[in-house]
C-alpha cells in the first residue's frame, strides 16, 4: 500500500484523479488530541460550563469520543491513505503563530511540523500523490491566513499542483513533479493558484452503518459531482447515545458496524458515472482494511475498459 500509486497498472495512470478509487481518513490527525488542551471556540457556552467544573467526567468522555484515527500521519501515508482531513485552529489567547489541528480540543503537533513530516515522506515516494484538505480555521484571520498559506508554499514548494493545471492524471503529475494538492476552505484561496476550492464531503452525520449507507445512496442517486468529493464512511454519535453507553467508544462503534460498511464499500465503483466515487474516507485507517479495500475498486476501471474495447472490435 505503501506505493499503491506507482504500482497501478499503466491502463490508469491517464485517468484523471477525481475518477479514480482514492482512500482518506476523516479527522486524520485525531489520533494526537491533546486532553488537557481548551475546547474550540465553537463549542456550546453549555459544554464549556460542564467542562468547567466537571473535567475528570468530560475529558475521558470527550477524547474517546473525539479520537478519529490511532496511528500516526506518516503511518497512515504508508498504509495508503492519500486523503487527509485537516482542521487546522489558532488557539485562543496564544500570541504565537503556531497552528494545531482540531476535533472538539486541540492536538499536541502543530500543523507546520506535522506537514513537515509529510513532505519527507513524499521526498521518498515520488510517484505517490497527497491531497490535504485543509478546513475550519478557527480563530484565524486574513494576516495569519496569508502566513500559513506562505509556509505551505515554502515547505512543499514545486510539489505543489496549481489549480490551473487542466489535467489531472497521475502521468500528468509525474511528468510535472507535483505531489500535493491543496484544498483550502476559506474565500481568501482564490487568491492563490496554488489553493484549490474546498472537496465536498458527504458526511451522513448518522450512528449506524444502515444510516450512514441510506444517505450515501441517496446522494449518489443526485449524481456524483464533477470534481473531487468524499464518501465518508465515518459515524455520528450524539449526547444521549453516549450518555446511555458508558462503556462505548467511537472505535468500538466503528468496529462493531465495519462489516456492514465494508460489504457496502466492496460494490461501490469508481470512475465518471453518475453514481460512482472517488475519494473514500473514514475512522480508524489502521485496524481497519480501508486502504486496500478502495484501491482495489480501481481494478473495476480495467475491468471497465475491457469490455469497452470489445465492444468496439
């Protein structure tokens, strides 16, 4: 999984990305949450009060609910996941420039270090292709805006793909030396040809499996958008499920639903049809086989244009 990308078959290498089978992980830099850091700004007044006075219930509560993912970035880069979500903050009340990543508190790397990692790894995968989904921004302004987006050109540098680029492949990218496209969700992008527009992503917001594939199904009968977007495979559990259930985690949830998920995911399609997918994300990359499960959907492309070319002839 490690190079999935290199090793497709030449058949796909003209494909564009946005048709291909491409795995993520939701909430990707979760796994380094930091327990004793403040709540986000957006949190509720109501949570914060709670929080104030009854830590030592919240917090264990809060991190087992809010950790996504258990392995590190670069672990997951080497299971294949190609897709990282980033919600990046400014903390409150911090005078630095530093930036960390968010999923109800904040994390222990800074997102410069962690992005730093990255672009080592991609120094020895050269034909291996990220998209960082970069969203959020909580407490950032225009000026720290700006600083970031400088940072991002300086660390990955030519790696980077310009929006402007009309062609998307992976033959194109190699051809050009790019490894990184950048989604940016805020307005101040179109300033940068650098940034691309933020990646839809259907979250199902749901607790079961059956709730999640019911909303998925029901966007995919809306057709599939043109460009790049997210099948996210990732659950919801709200205040009253994880007051009822003590005992529970999100990774226990996740687990406990994966198999209906996976059977679900082993029928999916990549490519331009209206109800095909493209990018694949979800909880807890590591115990779970996603990355190879979506790859191998890739396969159904060469499956695809076999039959196609038969026909012809």
């Amino acid at each position: 999984m490690e190079h999935w990308m290199s090793a497709l078959p030449e058949e796909l290498w003209d494909v564009p990305l946005t048709h291909l089978a491409i795995p993520g992980s939701h909430d990707t830099m979760s796994y380094c949450l930091d327990i004793s850091s403040p709540l986000v700004r957006s949190e509720s007044d109501l949570f914060r009060l709670l929080d104030a006075f009854c830590c030592c219930l919240t917090r264990p509560t809060l991190f087992k609910w809010a950790t996504t993912q258990d392995k590190s970035v670069e672990e997951q880069l080497a299971m294949g996941i190609r897709f990282l979500d980033l919600r990046i903050a400014h903390k409150p009340k911090d005078r630095s420039r530093d930036l960390y990543f968010t999923h109800v508190i904040y994390t222990h790397l800074t997102v410069l270090e962690t992005l730093l990692s990255v672009a080592t790894w991609l120094d020895s995968h050269s034909k291996e292709v990220v998209i960082l989904a970069c969203s959020h921004f909580e407490g950032i302004d225009d000026r720290l805006h700006e600083h970031f987006i400088l940072s991002l050109k300086k660390l990955f540098g030519s790696k980077i793909c310009p929006r402007t680029e009309s062609v998307l492949t992976l033959r194109s990218m190699w051809v050009s030396g790019y490894q990184v496209l950048l989604s940016y969700d805020a307005d101040i992008a179109v300033r940068h040809q650098e940034l691309f527009p933020s990646i839809p992503y259907w979250w199902a917001n749901q607790r079961s499996a059956q709730g999640v594939i019911s909303y998925l199904e029901c966007k995919k009968e809306r057709r599939r958008p043109k460009g790049f977007f997210v099948t996210g495979l990732n659950l919801t559990a709200y205040t009253n499920y994880i007051a009822r259930n003590p005992s529970q985690s999100l990774r226990t949830l996740t687990l406990s639903n994966w198999e209906c998920l996976r059977k679900w995911l082993e029928q999916q399609i990549p490519g331009s049809d209206a109800m095909c997918i493209n990018i694949i994300a979800g909880d807890f990359v590591g115990p779970l086989p996603l990355s190879p499960l979506v790859v191998a959907l890739n396969q159904k492309l060469l499956l695809r244009n076999s039959s196609q070319m038969k026909k012809e002839d």
